[in-house]
C-alpha cells in the first residue's frame, strides 16, 4: 500500500535527521582524532563522548569507545579505560585495537591472568597479511602476551616463596607458622635445632605483633596516637623469614597505610625524600638533636621503604617499584655503615648491623630477580643480571667472613640472618647462570650454564633445613638444571634421590604453604619422573655414571 504524504515527509526527515547526526558524529571524531594527536586527552575525550551519544553504527561506536579508551590510558584512568575498551570489543568482537586497549588497560592495573586473554584476542583477530605494518603490530602483541605470562609465572613463583596470600582466621591453625610456633617447645626440649621452625616462628611472632600494634592507634582531642614500634616489628618478621606475610582481613592495607604515615610524622622520618636527602641532613640532625632522635627518624624512614617495597612487589605487582625503595634503604644503610662506623649500635641504631643488612639484600635480590624477569629488552637484562650477581657474591662473601653464631647458642637469629641469606645468594647466582643459558645461542654454552647453575641451586638447598620447602625447591630446580644442562647420570640420580628423601619431610610443617596451592606436587613429580627410569638405565649398563643425560632418551 502506497505511504501516505506524511509518512513520505516522515522517513524522508528521518534519513535527513540520521544524515545529520552521521555526518556531526563523524566532525566530532575527527575533532578529538586532533585533540589526542595534541596530547590534549580530557579535551579529546568531551569531543568522542559528544560523538557516542548520536549513537552511530556499533562499528563506528566501537572506534570512538576504544579511541575514549585511549585518552583515559594517557591520563592513568585505567578502571575506565577497561570500560570503555570492553565495550568497544562488545559492539565489534572483531576489533583488534579495541582488544589492544583492553589488554594495556588489565596491564597498568596489575592484572596479567586478564591482560593475557585479551592480548590473545587481539592476536586472533589480526587479519593474516603480509604487509610490513601488521607484521609489526603482531609482533608487539606477542612480546605482551609473553609479557603477561611471565608476569603470571612470576606472581605465581612469588607467591610460593613468600606466602603472600590472604587467610581467614579460621584457617590459622594449618598454617605452616602456626603449626612452628607448636613444635618450638618438642624442638627445645629434644635438643634440635636443625629446623626451620625456629625462624618461622619467630618471625611470625614478630610480624603478628607489629600487626596487632596497629590496632592500638587512638585519637584523643583531634590529635592520633601511634604505637611507634608496629612498623619495627613487621619489618622484623618480613626480614627473618619473609614467608610468614599474610592478610587475614581486607582491612590491613588501610591500616598499614595510616601507620606508615602516622609514625612518619612522629618520628620526623625522610620517606618522601630522597636518599640524597637523608644523607644531607641526618648528620646536621644528629648535632642539633642528638642520636635518639636521629636514630629514630633513620630507622623508621629504612624500615617504611623496606615495608613499601616489599607492598608494592607483593600487593600491587610492582617490582620496579619494590626494587627502587629497597635501593634507598641499602643506600642510606651502606652510607650509614661507612660514615658511622666507629659509633655504637646503641646510638646510630640496629638497621647499620651487619645481619640487618643481609636481610634487606635477601628482599633486594628477590626484587631485581623479578624486574630482570619481566624485562625483554635483552641489553636491560645483562645489566639487571650483573647487578644481581655482584650483590648474590658480596653476600656469600660477606656471611662466609662472618663469626656465626652457632646453631645451639641462637636458632633463630643464625638461620634467619646467616644461612637463608647465604642460600638465597646461591639461588640468585644459580638464577644468573639460568638466565645466561637463554640469552646464548651456542647449545654447548648452554648446557654449561645450565650445570653451572645446577650446581648453585644444589648450594644453596643445603642453606635450608630439611623440613623447609625451599630446601626441597632448589633442589627440584638443581635437578630440572641438571637434566636440561645433560650433567653426568651419577651426579643427577644422586640429585633426584635427594629430591625423593626431601619432599616428605616437608609436609609437616609446610603442607598448607602458598606454595602447595601454585601447584609445588606437579613441580616436584615433573622431575621425580625421572628418577626410576635413570636408575635402571645405570643398573641395567645402558649409562655409565659418568655419561651425560640426554633427556630425550628418558
């Protein structure tokens, strides 16, 4: 039936009004297209809001949300870049960049396991093409999906040494610090001291009182009141042992916050300076106000970066971060033990003691270890690793030139400042040889390196009790090197039986760690796996001891 006059004049407007608004949706575009080029991001955003809002086709809302998402990544608006990125992938699923932006957006908030998929999806969706430019974009995508992985690997691996995790109080009890604290008294009276209870224990005694000290903050006639020894006594349960950090409620990070900044101001502490600072005015201090006060303000400033360091490594994936605030308190420790070194511990304060320093340089080389990880720039990477190596050797040096207490005098204090250093400076020196294996081309180099590093990792498992999972970590990390770096088949069945003796011995105490929920059994069978097939290999004469394994005939 033919229209009427005015329903003709109707759809007639109609094309004209949707005319109209394409064409202003498409001036307004290009406008903010102008407005980001010129870096001017809230103008660019007003322009592409004004363009959505004429509600266009969805592929060409889809630009203009993905662009909005962009100008929000320039400003740091990350939580809205996500939105507007997601709804961008939502109108046109096939939209690469829009899945770019998405990936970038999880990235800046520390959410690798969601960056990850997304950097997929905008590999998946690149149209397969041989032209220069696409070629490039996909090999970007690549690097960040690698990125993301090893991100999600590091945060995993982290985890599992450091027991960064939130627990309810009604899990308390199965916890590997709990269950410590319990056999402390059977230790002593049994005459052991050959246990990683001792430590653990202890530091999680320390670390649960800075903790609870924190609940004694008052404000009493506008003014706050602090216990000024929470901070103290994290930091002492971080450095001791650093597995025993955990969250048992949402509300200790607020906490933590404000007790940084309360004792800060208390104590007339130089954390938002710089070292250089420090430095500068600490001496001047000391004159005008005396060593009690100057060694507070020190102290606190050393411990609330060692704190912030090692929050932003653990809580907010940040090892960049955590790697620099740990460079400040080395900085201001090492000055402090050149320019003091002739005042009493009393007066210029515990942080200049020779174990104080061991056990920040066990969180800074941990912090390095993870910024070397995620680094793909291959140059970056030889610089991080020399400067890992050099700390990892000055610690072995330096604790193997120290008088150690013996392990029947202090349990505590010689294995959470001598021996768990020392190790850990094996592990990282195991690491550099890892790493190096990957960074040459030569297979011959390396499976060298990889024996090298098979051999440190070996090292430093005898720096651990034989009840502590790291104890049956690094030996698990010694066998996988030495199956990879073809070491001779004596040497690594006698890793692998090692290994075998090791894992159960670590269930009593560690059965509920971080690390058994990052998948630690799968980790140990992958290389126990091999055990009874290169035995019998040497049994049966197919492999003389002194042969090199060859992982493909296993």
């Amino acid at each position: 039936m033919p229209k009427s006059m005015n329903e003709a004049s109707d759809s007639a407007n109609g094309t004209s009004d949707t005319t109209k608004n394409s064409n202003r949706l498409e001036i307004l575009k290009e406008e903010g297209n102008k407005l980001f080029l010129e870096k001017k991001y809230t103008e660019a955003i007003t322009k592409y809001t004004k363009a959505i809002s004429l509600d266009g086709a969805d592929v060409v809302l889809a630009v203009l949300y993905a662009n909005r998402a962009a100008c929000r990544l320039s400003l740091k608006g990350y939580a809205e870049a996500v939105k507007d990125a997601r709804k961008a992938t939502e109108l046109d699923p096939t939209y690469t960049k829009a899945w770019a932006r998405l990936a970038t957006a999880h990235d800046r908030l520390k959410q690798p396991s969601r960056s990850r998929e997304f950097w997929q999806k905008a590999i998946d969706t690149l149209a397969s093409t041989t032209r220069d430019a696409e070629l490039k974009q996909k090999e970007q995508y690549e690097k960040s999906l690698a990125a993301a992985e090893a991100a999600i690997e590091e945060t995993r691996s982290f985890e599992a040494r450091h027991g960064l995790l939130t627990v309810p109080h009604s899990q308390n009890s199965e916890l590997p610090w709990t269950i410590a604290i319990g056999l402390r008294r059977q230790l002593k009276r049994e005459g052991r001291y050959r246990s990683c209870a001792w430590a653990l224990a202890d530091a999680y005694e320390s670390f649960q009182l800075g903790t609870s000290q924190m609940d004694y903050m008052a404000t009493m006639g506008g003014h706050a009141r602090f216990d000024l020894r929470s901070i103290e006594n994290i930091t002492n349960g971080i450095l001791l042992d650093h597995r025993v950090f955990h969250i048992t409620d949402s509300s200790w990070i607020l906490k933590v916050q404000i007790q940084i900044r309360g004792e800060t101001t208390c104590t007339g502490a130089w954390t938002d300076a710089d070292p250089a600072t420090l430095i500068h005015e600490a001496p001047n201090w000391q004159v005008e106000r005396g060593w009690d006060w100057v060694r507070q303000a020190v102290g606190n400033t050393v411990r609330c970066w060692i704190l912030q360091g090692y929050l932003a490594g653990g809580l907010r994936q940040d090892p960049v971060g955590e790697m620099e605030y740990l460079d400040n308190a080395l900085e201001v420790i090492n000055w402090g033990r050149r320019v003091w070194h002739d005042i009493s511990t009393e007066n210029r304060g515990v942080i200049f003691l020779d174990t104080f320093l061991y056990g920040v340089q066990k969180l800074h080389m941990e912090a390095v270890m993870k910024v070397c990880s995620r680094t793909t720039n291959v140059e970056r990477k030889r610089q991080l690793l020399e400067k890992l190596l050099e700390e990892a050797e000055s610690v072995i040096r330096n604790v193997d030139r120290s008088t150690i207490p013996r392990r029947e005098d202090d349990p505590v204090y010689t294995l959470g400042y001598y021996y768990h250093p020392r190790g850990y400076a094996y592990s990282m020196r195991g690491y550099y040889l890892r790493e190096q294996a990957k960074l040459t081309r030569k297979q011959v180099e390396q499976k060298k390196f990889m024996r090298e590093a098979a051999t440190a990792y070996k090292e430093a498992s005898k720096h651990f009790d034989e009840d502590d999972e790291s104890h049956a970590y690094f030996l698990c990390v010694a066998a996988e090197n030495m199956l990879s770096g073809s070491a001779p088949a004596a040497l690594t069945l006698e890793c692998l039986q090692e290994l075998k003796e090791a894992v159960p011995k670590i269930y009593k105490i560690w059965a509920n760690s971080s690390m058994s929920r990052q998948g630690r059994e799968q980790m140990f069978q992958i290389q126990l796996k091999y055990e009874p097939k290169l035995r019998r290999m040497l049994e049966e004469g197919k492999i003389k001891n002194e042969d090199p394994v060859k992982l493909e005939k296993l």
